[in-house]
C-alpha cells in the first residue's frame, strides 16, 4: 500500500480584511519563534483588488501588532485612510519596489535575525549541506550591501536580485523572502531560518563538514511541494500556525 498525501488546497485570502488578519498572524509568529528585532523589519502584503499594500506600523512590537494596527500604502508612499502610526521608510524602499514590479509576489518578509545576519556576513551565502537548505538550492539571491535602505534607486537592484527566486540573502544585512501568498513566504521565512542556524552551528563546532553529493542536492530540491508549486508553500502548515497563535494569546486577531 502507498500512502498518499491529501492534496494541499489554496487558502482564499480575497479582501483586505482577510489579508490584515493573516499578516498580523505573520508578525505574531516572528516574535513567537524569535525571528523579530525589536520593532525593526517587517511583512508586507498586496492589499486585494488594490494598488497598496499593507505593513507594520513603527514602534510597536511585532507581538503588539493586530490587523487594525496595520498601515496601507499606496505604491508612491502616501498612507492610504486615517492610519494611526507612521510607517518605516527602509520598509516602503524594499517591500514597495518588490510587490511594485512583481505582480505574482504578494508577501513580502525581510527579517534580521542572529543566523540570518551572520550568514549573510559569509561569502559562501548559505551552503547546501543540509536538508532545510537544500529546498533553496539554486531559488535564492544574494544583494550587496548598500547600507540603510533609504535610496529608492535601490529597489531596481533588489528586484534584479530576487528575479526567479523565492528568498534572497541581504548581504551584511539579513534574509528576505517572497511568495504568492501569505503562507508560502512565512514557510520560506521559517525554513530559510532554519537552514541558517543549522549552518552557523555547524561552522561554530569547527568539526569537518560532510556535503551531500551535487547530484543529491540536484535530485532533492525538486521533490519539495514548494519547488513544483510554490504557491502550496506552507498551506497545509498555516492553520496549524493560526491555532498555535489563539493557545498562546488570542488578542492578535485584535
């Protein structure tokens, strides 16, 4: 007898009501599994049917934000409504430029954690020496640095960067990654994560490391859900995450 997976379904994210809620999920699920920076970083998302996006408000904590909280902006920077709280500037340059020239990208997550960071201080990048990592095999890109992101004229290379990947590795800066939805990019982000801190400290036990053969790393990367339909990234997992976050504290649906 063969076990068969049920197939995996899209989870219909059709208003801005919808979206706000599912991104709050997505900051309150950083700050539970530690991938926050105080009130630094942040998600966006493609507001449905619209020419703005949503992202976080500057100064609260990612544990703080509900989807009232969250801030739309159009595509030239302008607030969009009677937002409360004003939004961060290095987040409209990366997340405006990205859901701008990509219409297939809806979620945005750029994220500074302690791997992440450190990886991206290596010029190896991330190496494919284990599994997590391997689902990113030839689907990640790498941007130089070029300090604080506050120069628009920035975007054009970011975009350049990400072109036919679903992450990319800021160099000297921290991680970023893109999906069709909401649940893919956290599944990304959670996983990419992942393949940083499991690389860090394999490099920290200065112990020989063992690589898996190239013909390996070429045969495995497709067998991932996310490499043959990346838009089904996360979905099967993102209820679970949902219900994660109502156990440990119900106000984030605000």
């Amino acid at each position: 007898m063969i076990i068969k997976d049920a197939p995996s379904k899209i989870i219909p994210m059709q208003s801005e009501g919808e979206v706000r809620l599912h991104l709050a999920a997505v900051y309150r699920l950083l700050a539970y599994f530690k991938m926050d920076d105080l009130i630094f970083t942040h998600a966006s998302v493609r507001v449905p049917g619209e020419d703005a996006f949503l992202i976080n408000p500057f100064g609260l904590l990612f544990r703080e934000i509900t989807p009232d909280v969250l801030v739309k902006l159009d595509f030239a920077g302008r607030v969009v409504g009677n937002d409360r709280y004003p939004a961060n500037a290095a987040g409209f340059v990366i997340h405006g430029a990205i859901l701008a020239a990509n219409p297939d990208i809806n979620c945005v997550i750029h994220t500074h954690t302690r791997a992440g960071v450190a990886m991206s201080c290596l010029q190896d990048g991330l190496m494919p020496i284990n599994q997590f990592a391997i689902e990113f095999h030839k689907r990640i890109g790498y941007h130089e640095y070029e300090g604080i992101a506050f120069n628009m004229e920035e975007g054009a290379r970011l975009n350049r960067d990400i072109a036919g990947n679903v992450a990319l590795v800021l160099r000297n800066h921290g991680l970023l990654t893109v999906g069709a939805n909401i649940p893919a990019s956290f599944y990304f982000t959670y996983y990419l994560e992942q393949a940083a801190q499991v690389q860090m400290d394999v490099l920290a036990s200065g112990r020989p490391i063992l690589h898996p053969s190239p013909e390996v790393v070429e045969a495995t990367m497709p067998q991932y859900t996310s490499a043959f339909n990346p838009p089904l990234a996360g979905q099967r997992m993102w209820p679970a995450m949902l219900r994660l976050l109502d156990a440990v504290d119900p106000t984030w649906r605000g």
